[in-house]
C-alpha cells in the first residue's frame, strides 16, 4: 500500500479518471445553486442533480471531482459526534466519479478495484476489503449483476455481502432516480475494534471496518405509485471520502491523525496550549502527548471546524441567526468554546484560517485571496462572542458544577432541596437554570448545551423550553401597550455604540456594524430600501428618556455623497444604536460613513426637552411637591409631559405655571451637565429628580438649570434656557385616574401658534363687529349666540313635531287589524329618533291599544325603524321582535324593551315595503 498525502491522494484521483476519459470537474461552492432543498453542498453529486435529472446537459457524459462539503445542518448534521469519533466531520471532501447514461456497473466497478489495489495507484491489499450489494426486496431484484461484476474483477465471494435498502439502496427523493448501491469497506485491524480485543467478522464491528467508497447504480426510476421502470440510459455516482481514504493509506486509525488534519491540530496547539495537567510546551514531543488527553477531543474541534468555517465563508456565507449563516455562527462558536476549555482565551479562530489556506491551497488556489476576507470575518465573530462569554461562562461553569454537586449530594443523601435531581438519571442542567442564563447573558442554547455535554452532564431541553414559554406569557401579560419590542436577535450580540452627540453633530469615519431588514441581519441595502443600520460611533441621539431620536444623513466616506437618510434612531438593546434608514446609494456591512444630525431638528427637540425640566419644576412649585413626572414626550413640534395629580389644574395655575416658566426661560439661566455623577450623590446631595422610563448606573448625568431645576437625564438641551425662545401652553387633560398631561410648544413652535391665535381673533373681531376684542367681549358675544342658536333650535323642533302630529292626527282611524290588534305604520322622514319616540308615544295614547311603527329615511340614504306597543299587548308581541323583523328588510338589526325598541339599516329605499309589511310580520310573530 502507498503511503500518500492528502493532496496526493486527491490529485491521483482526478487524474487516475481523467486517464478513463473523465472531464476534471472543479468543486461547486458549499452554497447549492438554485436547490432550496439543501442547506448546504453535502454530495458530490449535487453539483449534477440537474443532468441525472435530464433537466440540463454538458458537454462531456464523464466526470470526476473533489467536491467540498458541510452537514451540520437540517437533515445531514454531524456537528455534535465531530471531535468524540474518529470519522465525523462537518467540512469534508468526497472524491467522486460520475457516468451520465455512459459507463454503468462493469465499468465503474473495475474502475473502483484498480484504483485502490493497483501497485501503480493506491496499492491497497485485497485482502484487507470487503464489498457489499444490494440483498433485494419483493419489488426489487438483488443485484446479482453487480455480484457477478465483483467476482470477475477478483474479488472472492465470500467477501461480498448483501445489504438491505437502509444501507444499499439510493434514491434522490420520494419519486425519481435510483438504484441499488455497492459499499467498499476497509478493515483497519484488530486495534481498531469497537471492543478491545475482541475480533468480530464482518460487517459486525462498524470501527473496525471503515466503508471508503460508495458506488450508486442509478438504474430505475420511481413514479409516484412505486413502480420501478429501468432507466433508458442508467448511470453512475460514486463518492469515497478524501479524509477516510487517507486515513487508509496512511495507516492511521482516525482520520484526524491524517496529514489533512495534524498540521491543523498542531496549529492549534500553538495557539491554545495551556492544558492542565502538562508544563511550558517544550518541543512537539510534549505537545503532541496531548493526544491521550481529555483536551484530543477540543483540539480535533478546533482543526474540523477551522475548515468548515473558512471554506464556508469563503464561498459568501457570514454569521447570523439564520439559516446557513446561524450554522456558519455555531460552527465557530463551538470551536472558540472549545480553545477556551484548552486555555485560551483571545481570539485564535482567525489564526487558524491561514493555517487552512497553506494546506488547501493547492487544491483550492481560492483560497490564497480569500484568506484575508475570511480572518477579518472569524475574528469579527471572536471579538463578538467573547463579549457575550465575559459575562456568562463563569455562571454557566458555576451552574455545571453546581448540577453535578446537587445530584450527587440527592443520590447519598435524598435532601428534599436537591429534589430537581431526584428523577433524573445523571447529573443535569436544569432547564429553568439555563433559561436564566440565556435571558440574563445571551447565551446561547446551543453553546449552553455542548457546555453541558462536554461537562459529561445532561440538558434539560424541555425545561428550558417550558421556561421560555412562561417567560413569553408573562411579558404578554404585562405588557400595555408600549412601543417598546422584544429585541430581534440580531442587535443582542453587537458592541456598543460610540455616542459622541452631545458635543457633535458630525462624526466621521463611523463603520457600519450591522444592517438589518424587517428584523434579520442583511448583508446590504439598495437604493429605495429601508432598514436600520448599527455603527460603532454615531452623533445620532436614540429614542431614550422621552426624547426622540435624530434625524439627518450618512455621508459615504467621500464626506459628500449622501448614502442613506436618516428617519429616527432607537435602541433595540443598551448601548446599541439603531439607525432607522433609507438608503440612496448602496451601503454595506463594513462600510465607512459619516454621521450627520439635522441640526434644525435636534435644536427643536432641545427646545422642547429643556422646557420639559422647566414645566416639571413648576408645576411642583404651584400645585405641590406631590406632583412626579409619569412619561414624556420631545419631538420637534411640541413637549407633552404626563405628571401625578389628583384633580384637573385650573386655568389660574396653568397660567401661573406658564409664567413661572417663561420667567426662568427670560433670565437666560445657563443649563449645567454634569456627568459621571455617583447616582447617590446625584440624588442625596445635588437633590435630583429620575426621570420616568429611565435605567441608571453607578454613575449619571445630572442636568442643572440654576437652582430652578435639577434632573438625571441622559437627553440633548440647549446651552441656555433663553435659547427656548417661549414655552406655550396648549392644553391639559386626564391621562387616567390621578395622571394629568398637559401639552406645550417653545421656539418657532410658539410663534406659530401666536400667529394662528392672531388670525382667529381677527375672525372673531368681523363676527362680534367690534374694533379690539376682548376674550371676556368675546366669550359673552359667543355666549349670546350660542343661546340664540339654541332658542332658534327648538323652535324648530317644536315646529317639526306639530307638523307631524298635524300629519298624524287622523292616522289613528287608518290602523288596522292583525288578530284583533290594531296596528299603525307610518313614514315621517322629516322627524330626528327623539322626535320619532315622541310621536310614538302620542299615538300609542290615540290608538289606546295597539302597535306603532315609524320609520324615517335620513339625508344620508339610510333607514330609521321604532315601534311602540301598549303595555296590555306585551305578552302577545314585542317591541324588540318586531322591530328586529322588520330591520333585516332594510338591511339592519335592531331591539330594544317590549313596549319600545329602535332599529336602523343603510338601505332606506326599501323603507316603504319594510313599513308595507308590518301587518304580515306581526301576523307571523302571533302564529
């Protein structure tokens, strides 16, 4: 047997096929082209699903490849057996060779043999191989032929064997392509049995003998009922792993001990060597000891998930929280967890990329560009991950060993407050425990359960779930209507932003973070779309304290071009600053901006927000120190301040309140911050007061107007209180039970309102006819009309109802008789309902005994319906009934009391026949 490399191995391969007339076919990226099916590349075959299918035809019907593959996701995920076996990867490279109705069985079996036993490729002893054919079924035939193809290339019969349709039977889905497969298994020896020492046959020891090449006969196709029909031109896949056959030809036991891995793993034992148990690392001697430590299984961690991140971002995969780029994100984090059980704990991943270029690169020459990109990417996600980690590994390692300690303490001394051990069968990590990490850190889930079982203790998963679903419930029951969301994912993991607008309304060179669309991160966004934008430094203020976020612009890094307007700022999670955008030209994750607030706006918003602390302040001195600020709101166009008060405030106080203010606003006072206060100072000695809404730390910003005003606040004011040019109040009014909100205007704001004041005293002064208008003149000139109006009213109305009762006045003898009944029907459109109940009344005193209805159309096209009956008929009909009866013709409903109910419908030209049908309806109600 040759002892080759990896790169040797895969080069002979290719070029051992392109001898048999096979095209030399590149791998395909790990993102599948046009297949939503996959998550990732996981088949050689993949990159030909089209032509098995027919649906697509090359130029060549051979072809032989070295195709990179992941399965860590969906239904291929090997993720957590990687490190603990010595065959599970999640990057591995499947050496495949392909027939499109060309070459079938005989072929692609002597192919096969050669390759692997010939002196002049992989020289492989026979002896030492085993085949496997497909056994059969009731509907499909065993694969006597492939059988036969065997034994004529040399293989003995008694060491070929029939397999079932698990294990030898293909099939591209539940109708399509597929076919029996033949399996070539190596036997690595009796020092690699499943049980020491003990010498299975084959196929009974699945450690012992390692399957290398998987050869697929896709010779029928299934229709949709399960019938099989040959394929007119059958053809071939086949796929051996490049890491397995290494692992042969190298005489090696694990793949990992394979030259595609031991530079790797080597590499990270530079990196990360600080084991314990073992001294300064003194040469490779010591190093490589490791070997038989605990500490083997982070190290082939570190070396699989090394390739799998850098090939996968190579190919345009970045980490999220979704789909591909969330198995991209715990790829990596599992391999940064497991550097930090060896020790380390800087970043290292990034290092680890180049390590994958100088190995790969002769087979993937991409990789040389790449490389760089990549490491910026994977230390990105390092630099991310560490902060989430800082905070919450020393809990989650107290919380494991905590677990472990409360099940052994249950399992000697039963003690009823270690009960949450009690049924479970190994020490566990109890849901509701981790629930609080993952809440209170961001840690997350996946991380906290490969902690647990590289602890060796279990994980409640239903717990945690359960917790989460209480979590859920209770923020739906408590919540009331605040603007305020559940943070998206995205934002949780992101640095803080670098808040630089209280001293500038520009900042330059700020980097785009993060771009997010409709809640998921996005790569870019376009001209014409919207989305948010998270940046490293920012002059945008966010909507924080009642004050709302900026306005303004980002400016590419030409500090010219607009690239995105900015509509409002916010921030989903502390310290995160959100950018509310639409962009102009095209901005990217990474780009370079320059920040740049409307200057005009924010100065409004000062406005308005320095006039707040003044209203508060006053407000106290006038109505009491009782009153507490109960929410806020500054924008540019007004101030709204909600306050605690047991009663609405007279118009004395607030104009009293008014003139305190504009008095403070006269005198010019300077408005002081200081900042970095000791809150119990801020508090205790400086006397000032929270602000509603507001989270503060050990240290605070204390806002200080004179000796008028003193607040924490973390908002934008203006340098002094004269810049507010006047505060106007514009109304008050109740909130709720004992909260009262009055609303203001200050600047520009102010005069606006004067000016439409103005010009509503200058209406009013036409209409009274007078020269100066007093309001007093004013209100007693309204005052006068309004009671004009109304004496003109009803007068009116008096005139309507003698109108109709005069219509009326002999319709008593017009009722008729429905069982003894006497019922009369009327239209009186001219009549309002409190009219049309009025004359109900008076006719029912006409008729003495018996039923009204009256129905009117109104201006609007819609109908009127009310109907009285006398107390002495209420047994035998309802008002309520009737009146429903009769609604349903005009398209309504309607009810009401036996003697008097009301109805209404929008189709009032089917009024008449409604009142024409009465009788009838009344008749049916008797029956």
């Amino acid at each position: 047997m040759r002892n080759l490399s990896g790169n040797q191995i895969r080069e002979d391969f290719l070029r051992f096929f392109e001898g048999k007339g096979h095209r030399r076919v590149h791998s395909s990226s790990l993102v599948p082209a046009n297949d939503p099916t996959l998550l990732f590349t996981n088949a050689g075959m993949n990159q030909f699903k089209d032509v098995f299918l027919g649906a697509e035809t090359r130029d060549y019907t051979r072809a032989a490849s070295s195709q990179k593959c992941v399965r860590a996701g969906g239904k291929h995920n090997d993720l957590e057996n990687v490190g603990f076996t010595r065959r599970h990867h999640t990057f591995f490279e499947m050496l495949g060779n392909f027939s499109f109705g060309d070459y079938f069985k005989r072929d692609a079996i002597a192919y096969a043999w050669e390759l692997l036993t010939s002196p002049d490729w992989y020289g492989i002893d026979p002896s030492k191989l085993y085949v496997t054919i497909f056994e059969g079924t009731d509907t499909v035939p065993r694969d006597t032929e492939a059988e036969n193809f065997w034994i004529a290339t040399g293989v003995p019969k008694d060491r070929i064997f029939t397999m079932g349709m698990k294990d030898n039977f293909w099939q591209m889905g539940d109708t399509g392509p597929c076919g029996p497969c033949s399996e070539i298994f190596y036997d690595l020896g009796l020092e690699a049995a499943e049980e020491p020492g003990i010498d299975k046959p084959f196929p009974h020891d699945d450690q012992r003998y390692m399957e290398i090449w998987n050869l697929v006969f896709m010779q029928f196709d299934r229709s949709s009922d399960g019938v099989l029909t040959p394929l007119p031109k059958p053809s071939i896949d086949t796929g051996m792993g490049l890491e397995r056959i290494a692992c042969v030809l190298q005489g090696k036991l694990s793949n990992y001990e394979s030259d595609l891995f031991t530079p790797l793993i080597k590499r990270a034992l530079d990196l990360t060597w600080d084991v314990p148990g073992f001294g300064p690392a003194e040469g490779e001697e010591n190093k490589l000891a490791i070997s038989d430590h605990k500490g083997a299984a982070s190290l082939r961690i570190i070396a699989d998930h090394s390739r799998a991140a850098t090939f996968l971002i190579s190919d345009g995969v970045l980490p999220s929280n979704e789909g591909r780029g969330y198995v991209l994100r715990k790829i990596l984090r599992r391999g940064i967890r497991h550097g930090r059980l060896l020790g380390c704990n800087k970043p290292f991943m990034h290092e680890m990329v180049y390590a994958v270029r100088d190995l790969m690169e002769p087979a993937y020459p991409e990789l040389k560009e790449s490389a760089d990109r990549v490491a910026k990417v994977v230390l990105a996600e390092e630099q991310q991950f560490a902060r989430v980690l800082e905070s919450g590994s020393i809990q989650l390692d107290s919380a494991i060993a905590n677990a472990k300690i409360r099940w052994e303490t249950y399992q000697i001394n039963h003690d009823p407050d270690f009960s949450d051990q009690a049924a479970l069968s190994r020490p566990t990590l109890i849901g509701r425990t981790a629930f609080s990490l993952y809440e209170t850190f961001g840690l997350p889930l996946d991380f906290m359960i490969d902690a647990a079982r590289d602890a060796g203790i279990e994980f409640d998963l239903a717990g945690f779930e359960l917790a989460k679903e209480e979590e859920q419930a209770r923020a739906r029951a408590s919540w009331k209507g605040g603007a305020q969301k559940s943070a998206a994912p995205v934002y949780r993991e992101l640095p803080k932003t670098d808040f630089e607008g209280y001293t500038a309304l520009r900042v330059d060179g700020a980097k785009v973070l993060a771009l997010v669309k409709d809640g998921l991160g996005v790569q870019q966004l376009n001209p014409g779309e919207s989305g948010e934008a998270v940046l490293d430094a920012t002059s945008f203020y966010a909507d924080s304290g009642g004050q709302v976020g900026d306005v303004g612009w980002l400016y590419s890094a030409d500090h010219n071009t607009v690239v995105a307007e900015v509509t409002g700022c916010k921030k989903p999670v502390q310290g995160v600053f959100a950018h509310q955008i639409v962009a102009k030209q095209p901005l990217a994750v990474g780009d370079t901006v320059d920040t740049v607030v409307n200057g005009e706006v924010r100065n409004a918003v000062m406005r308005n927000h320095t006039g707040t602390h003044l209203l508060h302040a006053a407000l106290r001195q006038v109505l009491g120190t009782h009153v507490k600020q109960a929410g806020s709101l500054n924008d540019p166009n007004r101030l709204r301040f909600d306050f605690s008060h047991f009663a609405g405030v007279a118009d004395e106080e607030l104009a009293e309140v008014e003139s305190i203010v504009n008095a403070q606003v006269l005198a010019n006072t300077p408005v002081e911050t200081l900042v970095d206060v000791p809150i119990d100072q801020a508090i205790h000695d400086l006397g000032a007061t929270a602000l509603f809404g507001e989270k503060y730390g050990d240290l605070v910003r204390v806002v200080r107007i004179g000796g008028f005003s003193t607040e924490l606040c973390g908002g934008t004011h203006t340098a002094a209180t004269g810049e507010i040019g006047l505060l106007k109040l514009v109304g008050e009014s109740a909130v709720a039970s004992g909260t009262r909100r009055i609303e203001a205007v200050t600047g520009t704001g102010s005069l606006g309102l004067f000016r439409r004041d103005a010009d509503v005293a200058r209406v009013a002064s036409s209409i009274v006819g007078t020269g100066e208008v007093s309001a007093d003149t004013l209100r007693s000139k309204l005052a006068a009309q309004e009671e004009e109006m109304k004496k003109l009213r009803r007068e009116l109305e008096q005139m309507r109802m003698k109108s109709a009762s005069a219509a009326t006045a002999g319709a008593a003898s017009s009722a008729v008789e429905v069982s003894g009944i006497k019922v009369l029907a009327q239209r009186v459109d001219a009549l309002d309902k409190s009219q049309m109940r009025n004359l109900v009344d008076e006719l029912r005193g006409k008729l003495g005994s018996g039923v009204v209805v009256l129905g009117a159309a109104t201006p609007e096209g819609k109908a009127t319906l009310i109907v009285g009956v006398t107390k002495d008929l209420t047994p035998r009909i309802q008002a309520g009934k009737l009146v429903g009866a009769l609604a349903v013709k005009v398209g309504g409903k309607g009810g009401g009391r036996p003697d008097l109910a009301e109805a209404g419908g929008p189709d009032a030209s089917a009024l008449d026949s409604a009142l024409a049908s009465a009788p009838e309806v009344i008749a049916s109600l008797l029956a």
